[in-house]
C-alpha cells in the first residue's frame, strides 16, 4: 500500500498486507454489529439484568442478545455478574474496556444519526440521476 | 427505553422505538462494512483510481470494490469522477461528509487496533475458565 501518512497509521499498515481478516477486525464486527451498537451504549448508562436489557433494546431475541452478550464479554467488554442468589440474578456491565468501546462507537451512531439527512439528500440525486 | 441521559442521546432515543432497522442504522453498516471501512481509510490519503485502489486495498474482487464504491458514493460519501479521455479514467475520493465518516471509522479502527491485547488477554481468560 505504502500511502503516504501509513507510518503513523497502523490500521492502514494492517491491512495493507492484504489480510482480510486481521484479528481486530472480528473486533470492529461485534462492538458494530446490530446488537452490539445497542448493547454498548445502552449499558453506557448503568448495569441491566438480562430481560431487563432484553426489553430496554426491544425486537432482540433471547438467544441474540445472549450469544452477542457472550461474544462482548469474551472480547472483555462486557461483565457479567452472576449472583448467588435466588431466583437467580444476573447483572451485566461494561468493563473500562467496553466503555472506551461504548464511546467510540457512540460517536460514530451519533455522527452517522446527524448526517442522515445530508446521505438521504446524496441518494435522491444519485437515483435521480440514474431513473 | 428511558434510561436517563437519552434526552441527550438520539441514538438511543431512535433505538427505544425498537426499530432494528433506523434509516442511520444501514450507513453505520456501510461505513463499518469489512471493504467499506478501507476504502474510506484509503481515500483519507489521495483520491485514487478503481485500478490503483483496488491494489492498495489488496484482495478484494473487482465486484466488491464496485459495489462498496457504488453503495459509498450513493451515501454521498465517495465522489466518482469519470473523465471524458481516451483510455477511460476513472477517480474516486471522498466528498466532505465522507472525510467526517472516515476520520470516525478510523478512530474506531485505530481503537480496536491498539485494545487488542486487552482483548486477547480478556478472551485467553473466558476460554481458560471454561476448559
């Protein structure tokens, strides 16, 4: 690739070998995937309970919400707090890992919500242009 | 949803209705897809030919360049510029709204990227305490 400014760029020096799927990228998928955007900046606020993040994100279904829970706290963003109590209870939180994730990713939703109507204006007269 | 600070928040507030699908939703997917984020990380530097971009990205098929470029440019993130010359040359670069978009995925990149070994630490502990 050898762009100039790569040096000081080491995302673009990883994937200039021309790996797909360096290991961080898997990483890029779960903190962007559907859920995991709504995971992150949801318990950017506060520990939640299961089913009570289950309705907080709302049309996630259990399995979902529990395999991309399982994928954020291997990845050790996301903690998991099972109390020895009953019925049982199990907290989920965000570790300093997960909430420096939560924040990027925040900025990211938030700037893509922004410019939404700037991206709406770019496809009517791409379509346009092309009917 | 009603978590407090979501009067701050859009795209929580956007999220709480529990439309898996918001319009912005499928612009993150866009910017964050695994050709999308390197072809705006790339065109942060020099507008580039299909040709010499689709070299720089590496292993990537001519399909999928074309389609991530056409999905940007449709977004209104990558300008394409076809000259009228002899052979044909085509340009592409990044309009503004897609040098905001870049400079957000790429520090979303450079985060994952520097965090890994956090995150392979974080992930050696799930699978040990597992085994």
């Amino acid at each position: 690739m050898a762009v100039s400014g790569s040096a000081v760029n080491p995302v673009v020096d990883k994937y200039s070998v021309g790996e797909g799927m360096c290991p961080y990228r898997l990483v890029l998928e779960h903190v962007t995937s559907r859920w995991g955007v709504l995971v992150l900046i949801e318990l950017r606020e506060r520990p939640y309970r299961f089913s009570e993040l289950r309705r907080a994100i709302g049309r996630v279904s259990e399995k979902m919400l529990t395999q991309t829970l399982q994928t954020l706290e291997r990845d050790g963003l996301v903690h998991r707090d099972a109390k020895p109590v009953i019925p049982p209870r199990v907290d989920y939180s965000l570790t300093d890992l997960g909430r420096e994730a939560a924040e990027q990713v925040l900025a990211l939703a938030l700037w893509t919500e922004q410019r939404m109507d700037a991206v709406e204006k770019a496809r009517r007269a791409y379509d346009e242009a092309r009917s």
